[in-house]
C-alpha cells in the first residue's frame, strides 16, 4: 500500500531494544530490580538486566 510505503520511508521507527526498553520503563515509574520479581518470578533473570 501506497501509504505503508511512505511511512516506512519517512518515518521509520526502529524496534526498541528489549532490555533497554524494560530500563526505560523501571527509570519512568520509579521502580528497582527487585520490584520486577513478582512479574518475572525468577530472580536471577531479573539481576541479568
């Protein structure tokens, strides 16, 4: 489609790295790594970020 295609010429917006993506969020609302363990529930995967 034609405007598909312009966008995708004109504004293309790279995907976020993941992690760098999670840092942001925790950064904007205040949070620490050990506030992620009860949504990741696996505490060494939380300290990998």
């Amino acid at each position: 489609m034609l405007v598909e295609k312009y966008e995708e010429l004109n504004w293309n917006i790279e995907t976020p790295d993941p992690i760098e993506a999670i840092k942001y969020r925790m950064e904007e609302m205040n949070l620490k790594q050990k506030d992620l363990i009860r949504y990741i529930r696996n505490k060494s995967k939380v300290s990998e970020l």
